[in-house]
C-alpha cells in the first residue's frame, strides 16, 4: 500500500508544523495548507486520504470546504477529521451529518492523539 | 439543499457573535492551547537542540501574545475608571518602536512588519500607552491574516493637517463592506474579519474612544488596512 496522504488544512502555522512532524515521523505523506481556499487548491491537485481540518481560518470556514467536499464523487468520502479549539461547542450530531466522526479538541489533545485519529479514519 | 442551509445554521450559532468574558476566553484559548503542544512536544521526545531552541522561542512569543491579550482586556475594562493623558507625541517614532517590537514575531512566522511612511515631521496628541496597544492589536492581526507580502505601517497627515492618520496594511482576505462600517460604530457588534471574534477591535476602538481618537477599516482587492485618525497636537499647527 502507498503512504497514506495526508492533508493539514489549518492557519496557526505552528499548530500545522507540529502536527506535520508527528505525522511524518510515522510515516504518513503530508501536505499543509492555511486556509480553505489553499485546500481547495490542494485537493484539486490531489485527493488525499485524510483531512485534517481547522474549523476558523481566515476567509471560508470548515463548513464550506466539507459542502464542496460533498458536492463531488472523488471526495464525497475523504475521511475528515476536525481539529479545533472549538470542539466543545459545535454539536457532533452537525458534524456527522458531513460524515464527521473524529473531533479533536485541541485544547486537550496530546500530540500523538493526531495519528491516533487519522489511523482510525483510513 | 435546505438541509445544508439548516446544518450550516446549526454549526454557525456556536460562534461568539460579541465581546464577552466568553469571546475573551475563546480568544486565549487558541495561544493557551499552542504553548500546551509546544511544551508536550518538549516533554514527548528527544529532540534536537536547534529544534528545543526554536520550540522554546515559539512558546516565549506565543504567551507574549496572549498576555498582550490579557493586559488589553484588563485595561480595557477600567477604562472608564481612568484618566489619559494625552501629550503631544512623535507617530512615526511610536511607529517604529511598534514595528521593532512586532519583528521577532513577524520574523518567526517567515513575515516581515515594516513602516513605509515618508513624512517625518508629525506631531500628534494622543495617549501614548494607548495608541501603541491600538497599534500592536492592529500588527498582530495583520499577522494573523496576512499572507504574502509585508505588512505595512504607515503614518501620514489628512484633511490639510487636522488629524493623522495611522494605519497597517496586511494582505488577507478583503473585509465584507458590513463589517467595514462596523468597525468604528460603538452600538453594532464589531468583527474584523468572519472568522473573528472582533475583541481585538472592539478593545482598539475602547481605547481609541478613550483618547478622542477614531478607528476604521479600508477593504482592498487583496487586503485590508485598519487604521487610527488621532487629531494632530496645536505645536505643530502654530509650526
């Protein structure tokens, strides 16, 4: 099987970084993008096999980027999983209907609970 | 396509809407939250030592950040219990103290702040301790926002020499021209961009108030610039 691609879409560029290194250092393929129109450009160029997914960034939110996501066959299914410090306040029964079923909370996660998370979505 | 509407609907009501204790701790939580992955990052593994320097500096920036925050917010709520000098004050020096004091943070994120304006003889009369918190609220925004490009901070006399205009241009997504005019109205509440919580510029514009200054916000093709219009000392119109 090819290394899992993975793609980070999250502003705090530091936030990014270390999530990018404890992914790599398990040896996933991992590409970042800081906003949701750079995911887009992204997943345009190449699907990958999990998101990883800020809910505020700069411009478009997490939502539009999943009702893209939905609205195309090739990434109807890309497994998702939110990362956020936001995380206590968004009702999953929300998040599931865009097929969420990870949520990272980011103001108590552990740094290897990120690959812990995207293994469990593959 | 009315469900989407509704799930949208359902997620956007968990978003702060105006300033609070709430919207404050919401905006120390993403800060509070990085240092935690810094210093676990720290405490998981064995790293290298150009790696330990660069975490430790990124944890001494990010809580200077967010004590900025909480000085803000603490100062912002005594307002009203204090009086502000104001004292007429070179803006371009108070600029570029600014700016020197935004660099490491720019320079750790791979950006640059720099101060643009030609001008050198302006004077102002404002409270300086307050139109440096406005200033550096408006620098860390731009830092947040801005993408290629450095943020420029500019400084320059309006209206035939009545007031000066203060002002730093980032390179992020164009503001929504009803959040524009929000910026500097006192009874809407106040975003700078969407995805904000607005307390940034809800305590700029407290403290802008607090010296008889004005705020706004200019929305340009590939940016915005928030500025400061303080009204210039009468030393410099007896010049």
């Amino acid at each position: 099987m090819d290394t899992p691609h993975v793609l980070i879409i999250e502003d705090d560029q530091w936030f990014s970084s270390l999530m990018k290194k404890t992914l790599e250092r398990e040896k996933f393929g991992v590409t970042t993008a800081s906003n949701t129109i750079e995911g887009m450009d992204e997943i345009n160029a190449r699907v990958p096999d999990v998101i990883i997914l800020d809910f505020f960034m700069p411009g478009p939110n997490a939502l539009v980027l999943l009702h893209e996501l939905q609205s195309y066959s090739d990434t109807a299914n890309t497994p998702v999983v939110l990362c956020t410090n936001s995380a206590a306040d968004i009702p999953k029964d929300a998040l599931s209907a865009y097929g969420i079923t990870s949520v990272l909370d980011k103001t108590t996660m552990h740094p290897d609970d990120i690959v812990a998370a995207v293994r469990r979505v593959l | 396509m009315e469900g989407s509407k509704q799930q949208t609907n359902r997620l956007e009501g968990a978003v702060p809407t105006a300033p609070s204790f709430v919207t404050a701790a919401h905006e120390l939580k993403a800060p509070l939250a990085l240092v935690r992955q810094l210093a676990l990052h720290l405490e998981s593994r064995e790293i290298e030592q150009r790696e330990l320097h660069e975490i430790a500096h990124r944890i001494t920036l990010t809580s200077e950040r967010a004590l900025r925050l909480t000085t803000d917010i603490t100062k912002s709520a005594r307002l009203e219990d204090s009086l502000f000098s104001l004292e007429p004050l070179n803006p371009i020096v108070l600029c570029q103290e600014v700016v020197d004091e935004m660099k490491p943070l720019y320079a750790a994120h791979g950006r640059t702040i720099v101060m643009t304006s030609r001008t050198r003889s302006l004077l102002a009369l404002a409270n300086r301790d307050l139109l440096r918190r406005i200033l550096l609220n408006f620098a860390d925004n731009a830092l947040h926002y801005s993408g290629e490009g450095p943020v420029r901070v500019t400084a320059s006399l309006r209206d035939g020499g009545a007031y000066i205009r203060i002002g730093v241009r980032d390179y992020g997504p164009a503001l929504p021209s009803t959040m524009r005019k929000n910026v500097g109205e006192r009874s809407t509440a106040v975003h700078s961009r969407p995805e904000s919580s607005g307390l940034g510029i809800y305590i700029a514009r407290q403290f802008a108030d607090a010296m008889h200054a004005t705020i706004g916000a200019t929305s340009h093709r590939d940016g915005a610039t928030f500025y400061v219009d303080i009204g210039t000392s009468s030393q410099l119109r007896l010049l």
